[in-house]
C-alpha cells in the first residue's frame, strides 16, 4: 500500500494504476461505514485510492473542524488489512495553497437541509470532491447514502458539468440497535448515545406510519417531530420530507421520498435518513 | 474531419482520438487569431479537436448573444482546409439541458475588468470550458491573448481545481494597421473601422510612452484617455495598468503589467490589451 502526501506524486502515480480505478473520498477516523464502500471499491475496480483529508472548507465558521476526530495510524491499518492500493493524504496548504480562489457550485438542490442548516458546507464539499476527481481521475467514486444529500448534490455535479466518473452510493451502515455509523458518534457519551436512537426511532415511525398508508407530508413529519421531542437530550435542527433527486419538498408522499432530518443530541448534530418508496 | 453534435458522441470517440490531444475552443465565425491557435495546436499534438459553440451563459442580459456573427459553413470550410480531427459543435440544449444549475467560479481576478463590465461573463466562461475540457479530455487547450483576463482567469482555474490539462495562449493576431482581430469586427460600419484603430493606437503609446521611462500608472492611463477621447465615436468602458498575473490595479507600473481597454466604438464593444514588461 502507497501512502501519497502530495498532489505531484498522485498525479505521477496515478496513470501506472490498474484500471478501473476506485475512489473511496475519506474524511478519516474511519468506520464500518466507509470500509463497506472500499470492500465494495475493491470488487468494481481493478485498483483503488482511499482519500483522507478532514476538508476544512465543507465546515461552516464554528462548527466542529479543529475537534473532528483525527486516527490516521489506525486508518493506516484499516487500509492496509483490507488491501487498498493507494491512500492520498494531503495537507491543507497542499490542497489550498496561498491563493487558492476557486469553486465549484451547485445550486438550488445546496439551498435546502444541509445546505440552509450549513452555509457553505456543499461549495466546500463539490470543490474538493472535484480537486480529489481531477488528481486521481477514477472511473468510478463510492459515497455513504447517510449522507443523501452530499450524494444528490454530487451526482448533479457530475452530470451537469460532465465529469466521466460514475457516482455509486451504498446503503447507510448502522449499529445493531440502528444508530447509522458516523465519525461524529465518538462525541457521544454513553447518555447522549442511548438518546441518539431517537433519530432512528423517528425514521422507523416514518417508514411503518408510510407503510401503513399514510401519504400526507405534514402529518408523516409532525409523528416524527412528536416522538423526537419526547427525549430530552434531542433538540431538532431540521426534518424534512423531500423528492429524493431533486429534494423538493412533497405535500403528498410520492416515492421515492427522502425523510431526512439533522438533530443535535446535547452539542453534537447528527444526520440521518431512509427512503420510502 | 469528422463533425460531432452531441456529448455522448464526443464521449465515445475522444478515447480512440491520438494523443496528445489538443482543444481550441471557439464559438466560430472564425478568423486568423482562430486559425493560428489551431495551427500551434496541430504543431504540438497528434491530434485537434476544435468546437464551435457560442455559450450563451457568458453573455450578460442586453448583450449581443442573439445577433453574434455565425457562419458554421464557412468556418467548416476553413476547418477541413487546415486539417482539424474533430469539429464539435453541440446545439445549447445539449450544453445546457432543463434543469441545469452547476457553475465554476474563479474569485477575485473575475471582479475587474471584463467581470466588473459583464457581470456573469467569467462564470459562463469558466463553466463551459470545464464542461468542453471534461468532454473531450485534451492535454492541451489554446487561448488567444487578446482576451488576456479570460487567459488568467482559465489558467488559475486549472491550477486551483488540479485539471490535468496544460493552458497554452499565443500573441493577439492584428490587421496590418494594428486592429485586433475580433469576430465582433463584423459589426463595424466603414467609419467605426477606421475609428477602432484608437484602441490600438492607445496602447502603442502606452508601449512607447513605458519604453521611454514612464513607470507612473496614473499618468500614463491618463495619457492613453486623453488620446482615445479625441476619436469622437469611441466611449471608453474601462482603462487599466494592472499585474499580469493577479490583474491587482498598479501604482507604479512593474513588468510584466497588464494594459487592458475596453472601447464602445459606435455601439459595438471591443477590447484589446498589450504586456509592458
């Protein structure tokens, strides 16, 4: 396994790698979650590139940057147990030297959920997703559909602006009581992680409560916000239902719908999600 | 010469295309300055792609993106004579489909110049040509150097967001008696074509003026307004001595430097530059 630290070297590198590529982009602090998407990697591609780089541009001014849990030794490890060819690590100052001035923008599906709750959060995400495409070119990228939105909004990305990589999300990895994987759960304490479930829970009303018939939007989402107000260490950012591609938001559920909803458990704002339809 | 309307069409053939492969995109009613970058393109590479697409999103509202000079007969004429591989000549529905909401954007050096004059016209710009470099995937793209902001704006565009293609721009092709060559040229009456020279003219003077000592930014842009509003037909838009690079206003004028003009001759809008340095 080659652990590469700059952009020069990746970019030499790249073209002597077996084809197809995969991509798997990391923030690190690595979970089963992402080790689903690098198994997954490993059976599409004939190589593939882990990316780890905690991108300090998808972090809105006082959210969690500096604290974002770090184990690059352990993601070593990981990697290299689970066969990956190449991890790129670049630094900040590599990524963004003096001067870097550029973006890459997708509008109208940014301006909702995440992208109204974190201002700047996707141009920061789209940007360094397509730096991480153009450095590595791979035939195709794996991404977590925990992160529905991020993969929407990546998908749009490559469609409009015609990048050749094919976009492959994989189902959300959760724990045995349901709690999706996310690096952010190491902020939980064992309090604050039994209240967690509570996100879950909600998505699980959804998803029966649809099951069972019901098709209005506002109704669905007011069972939801019920249940979540009733724990105490839960207080809701948001909770939507939307068209799963183009994330308007439904009045009558039409499938596929996307329930999503963000809620911070004491200080630590999580994210979750299911589809129906 | 084979003439290719759609992406997909394009996506399918640029693989089998020699390498290296170079672009030169236009959007037609071609001239010499065209014709030159194309032959430095067929000098460098195995193979040349040009397209021909007048990008609507780079003209700002009231500007001429409906009356822009056309002549796609004639310029495939001219194509075929020089010996181009591939015309790629997508309908703006191909481009721009419903739906269509991605943007590139270079910060900063966008909002001087051209992009203080034509607000949007360096975002239009920007986004085509990611969506052409990613289309047709050469390893070399050709700009002329009269449109000398474009150049710095593509180039740091490249070099921010790691596109693994090499920019190469080449000397503003003139008339004999100094006029740039510009597609908008055709819009000149007799009259105007004999009062365009100003432009020109300024900017020898800003030339020989700094060849014999002046280094003062303030006063040699005084001396290039001063002889443009002589010429009765022309209204200036913009005049300024800027770094070549940063395109960040001088004081006092160190090379490389930046001339730049934009010029109402009669109704038609031109823009010229020269480097002092």
């Amino acid at each position: 396994m080659e652990v590469i630290k700059t952009i020069k070297e990746m970019q030499r590198l790249h073209p002597s790698l077996a084809k197809p590529l995969g991509l798997v982009p990391t923030m690190g602090f690595l979970h089963q979650g992402h080790l689903a998407l690098i198994r997954q990697a490993k059976e599409d591609n004939a190589s593939v590139v882990v990316s780890i780089f905690v991108n300090p541009t998808q972090f809105a001014p006082g959210e969690d940057y500096e604290r974002y849990p770090r184990d690059i030794q352990n993601d070593l490890v990981e990697l290299e147990k689970i066969g990956v060819d190449v991890v790129f690590t670049p630094s900040r100052g590599e990524m963004y030297p003096h001067g870097f001035n550029s973006r890459v923008e997708v509008d109208r599906l940014t301006s909702r959920l995440e992208g109204a709750s974190r201002p700047g959060h996707f141009s920061g995400v789209t940007t360094v997703v397509t730096k991480l495409f153009n450095i590595i070119q791979p035939q195709r990228a794996y991404f977590g559909q925990k992160d529905a939105q991020q993969v929407a909004v990546i998908k749009k990305m490559v469609l409009d602006l015609n990048m050749d990589i094919r976009i492959i999300s994989l189902p959300t990895v959760r724990e045995p009581d349901g709690l999706a994987l996310s690096s952010r759960n190491s902020y939980l304490n064992p309090k604050e992680r039994q209240a967690a479930l509570i996100l879950y829970q909600s998505l699980a009303l959804a998803k029966k409560l649809y099951r069972q018939g019901e098709k209005d939007a506002a109704r669905l989402r007011g069972e939801m916000v019920r249940l979540i107000r009733k724990e105490p260490l839960a207080t809701i950012d948001y909770v939507n239902i939307t068209d799963a591609e183009t994330l308007e938001e439904l009045e009558g559920i039409k499938p596929p719908a996307l329930v999503s909803l963000a809620v911070k458990i004491g200080e630590t704002r999580l994210i979750d999600n299911v589809i129906l339809g």
